[in-house]
C-alpha cells in the first residue's frame, strides 16, 4: 500500500503520516482500529504500543522512569483488585 493510500483511509496527509512513521508524532487513537483492519493486526496489540509510546515519551529523560513506572504498576494492580473485589 503506498502511503498516500493509507493517510487517505486514515483520513490524514501524508506528511502528518510520514511524521507518525518517523516517530515525530503519535497516531490517534481511533486510527489504531482502522489500522488493525488494514493490516489485520490485533488491535489490543497496537493498543498496547500505543499506550507504552504515550508512556516513554513522558518518561525518557526523566531520571526516576523506571522507578515511576513501577510505582504506577503497583498503583494500577491495586486498583484493579479492589475494582475486582
């Protein structure tokens, strides 16, 4: 497919695509659906590398990163349990 074909069933210009592709912007989330159609790919799949992209781009220069991103883990298994109980 060439990518004035897939920025047009994106609904986006080519240039803002070549950005995506160059890691210089990040898709919308509601691309992430039309793109798993495309390309039959699993969509919790791209979700999942969309979110972790969203994430590193908070936390990259960030000298306690890592360690925030296991606080939020533990934050967020924790919610989940009590949602669960």
């Amino acid at each position: 497919m060439l990518q004035r074909e897939l920025a047009a069933k994106l609904f986006i210009g080519e240039g803002y695509l070549s950005k995506i592709e160059n890691n210089q912007k990040m898709p919308k989330r509601v691309d992430l659906k039309i793109i798993s159609n495309l390309f039959q790919t699993d969509i919790s799949e791209l979700e999942t590398l969309w979110l972790a992209n969203k994430i590193y781009e908070i936390i990259k220069e960030e000298d306690q990163g890592i360690a925030a991103l296991k606080v939020a883990e533990k934050q967020a298994k924790y919610t989940k349990s009590k949602k669960n109980d």
